[in-house]
C-alpha cells in the first residue's frame, strides 16, 4: 500500500534526521579515539604562536620583514638552548640522575617515618605498592622477575618512543604554521560561508591574541618561580638545588597543579635530613607559591590573559579524566580558547551582549 506524500515526507525528514544523529555519534567517538592526536596538534599551533609572536614583535621593532624575523628568532632560541646546555647541561643532568636514582630510597625513608602514625597507614599502604617490596638484607633492592623487567623495559620503550613522535610533530607542525601563517588562514576561510568570513577572522584573531598572552604570563611566570625556588634552596643547604629549581619552573607551565607536583622532591629530600629541614622546604615553596598567587600574576594579569583558578582547576580535571596527562599539560590554554568562543559566538553573537558583562542583580 502506497504511502501518503506527507506521510513520506514526515519519514525521509525522520530517516535523515536519524542518519545526521548517527553520524554526530560517529563522529564524536572519532574524536574521542583522536583526542591525544587533537591534544598533539593543538601544542603545535602553542608553538606555531608563540614563534609567530616573537616574529611579529622583532619585525615590528627593527622593520625586518617576517621571514627575516622569524628566522632571527629560531637561531636566537637554537643558540641560547645550545648555551644553556652547554653552561647547565653536565650539572643538570647529574643532579637529574641522582635525584632519579635516590628517589625510591627517598620515598621508603618516607614509608617509614610513617609507620609512627597509624592514621597513615593508608597512605603508607600505597606508597609501599609504588616502591615495591622492601630491600633485601644487604640494602640493596630486589631484583624484578624477568617477566616484569621485559614488560617494564617495553612500556618505558613505548612511551619514550611515543613522546619523541608526539614531539616531532609538535616542532614540525609549530615551524610550519609559523613560516606561512597566512596561507593557512587563507585555507581555512575558504571553508568558510562569505557572509561569516569576517567575524571568523575577528574570532581568530581575538584566539591567537588570547593564546600568546597566556603562553607570555607562563613562560615570565616559570622564569620567576623556577629563580626563586633556585635560590631558596641553595639558601636552605639542599642538595640537587639547580635541578629542582629547573624542575619546578618547568612544572609551572601546568598552573596549580604543576607547583603542587614540584614540591613532592624536594620536601622527601629535606625530610631524608629530618622533619624540621622538611618543613623549612615546605615553607619556603608555600612562600614562593604566595610570591607568584598575589604579586606575580595579577602583574601578569593586568596587561595579560585573566583565568579564573575554579575554572583553571575544573579544566585540568576535566581534560585529566578525558586525555590523562597531555590533557592536565594543556587545559589551561583550552579554558581560555573556550571561554574566548563563548564570549564571541555565544554572549556577542546569539545573546546580543556586546560587551560581554554580567546583568545586575535583582533587587531586593
């Protein structure tokens, strides 16, 4: 029995509606199997920034063209890294190695000490799963089965491996975007309809902006914390203090959660030597952490990206549970791309809101 024209009408529009569902579906699985590959490429369009940035500073201070700038500037970083490794790097690296190789010592000399209080026992727990079985009667530590050294080897082979792709990628696709940024963008606006091409270039405009002054405020902000950790630990007499200095201004790249991370050594360190050296290094990180919370990012802020800490937290939780580290690496920069679009397409474009502000509230 044949249909009725509306009643075939009603199911094609059923049919393809259930067919764009099915492919929004696929297509978000895709991405979710993609994100760390997504993750990969958004660090290189941080770097692409952040050359095109400095490009774009040099070339407009000195008049030096693009090319000629951006090329100033990659022998610039090229030789300061190979200064840097060549005054730091034997130092570095050695402190490295030995605060690697102490580590697991460190963490049992933890383990230990918390023995002398049963409502730690939880924790202690754990941290005996991390450090393995206690060492043997001569003080050395007991050798993995042969089993679990090959699968230990593997998986650190694996993740190394992974880590140089993942690294490649970022350097390559980072000085691709930055040599020709405009043929690129160009590219991109073709797929865009005519009628909406200007308000894309003003949305991506306001997002590269956005990125550089956040990627600005951490790199000032790694820089001061990673000098004053430096230096108060060389005052408070601990050991490897150039390699945990290094260590900390790395991990503030990660706000929050990075300078939380970076205190773990060296307070294991101070408490190898005692409880009260401990409680000096955790005074002093809480110190240099005020130093940076309430003197060197509202400075920052002022002329730089503003990211509120709840939102800066929620993301990294959010990226950590979806992507694991790479997600925590990247969250805060994410945030604030976010909260760009929603400020532009969102409260601008479909609220009619053009400046964005908050309404008053009701009266009482």
């Amino acid at each position: 029995m044949p249909f009725h024209p509306l009643t075939r009408r009603v199911l094609r529009r059923s049919a393809l509606q259930v067919l764009m569902l099915c492919i929004g579906v696929m297509l978000l699985a895709l991405l979710w199997q993609a994100a760390s590959v997504l993750l990969v490429l958004f660090c290189g369009v941080l770097l692409a920034l952040f050359l095109s940035g400095l490009a774009g500073w040099l070339s407009s201070r000195t008049g030096l063209g693009y090319g000629w700038a951006l090329t100033a500037v990659l022998v610039g970083l090229a030789g300061s890294a190979v200064a840097a490794l060549l005054a730091l790097a034997p130092s570095v690296s050695e402190q490295m190695g030995e605060l690697w190789s102490r580590m697991p010592q460190l963490l049992r000399g933890l383990v230990a000490q918390m023995e002398h209080y049963p409502w730690l026992n939880g924790v202690r727990q754990r941290l005996d799963s991390l450090t393995g079985a206690a060492p043997a009667a001569s003080g050395g530590t007991p050798a993995l089965p042969t089993g679990q050294a090959l699968s230990t080897a593997a998986s650190m082979f694996s993740v190394t491996l992974g880590g140089l792709v993942n690294l490649v990628v970022i350097l390559a696709l980072g000085l691709y975007l930055a040599v020709s940024p405009t043929l690129y963008l160009r590219g991109l606006m073709h797929l865009v309809p005519p009628a909406h091409r200007t308000r894309t270039q003003e949305v991506l405009a306001a997002l590269g902006s956005t990125l550089r002054q956040w990627l600005a405020a951490q790199l000032m902000a790694m820089a001061v914390i990673g000098s004053l950790t430096t230096l108060g630990l060389w005052l408070l007499d601990v050991e490897l203090a150039l390699a945990l200095g290094l260590f900390t201004g790395v991990l503030t790249f990660v706000p929050t959660i990075g300078p939380v991370i970076s205190a773990i050594p060296p307070v294991l360190l101070g408490l190898a030597e005692g409880p009260d050296k401990a409680l000096y290094v955790l005074a002093m990180y809480l110190g240099v952490q005020a130093i940076e919370e309430y003197l060197v990012t509202p400075m920052l802020q002022k002329r730089m990206v503003s990211l509120a800490p709840a939102v800066t937290i929620a993301a990294q939780f959010l990226m950590g549970v979806l992507a694991g580290p790479m997600g925590i690496v990247v969250a805060a920069p994410l945030a604030a791309s976010v909260l760009v679009l929603v400020r532009m397409l969102y409260v601008e474009g479909a609220l009619g809101d053009a400046t964005g502000a908050s309404p008053p509230p009701p009266a009482p």
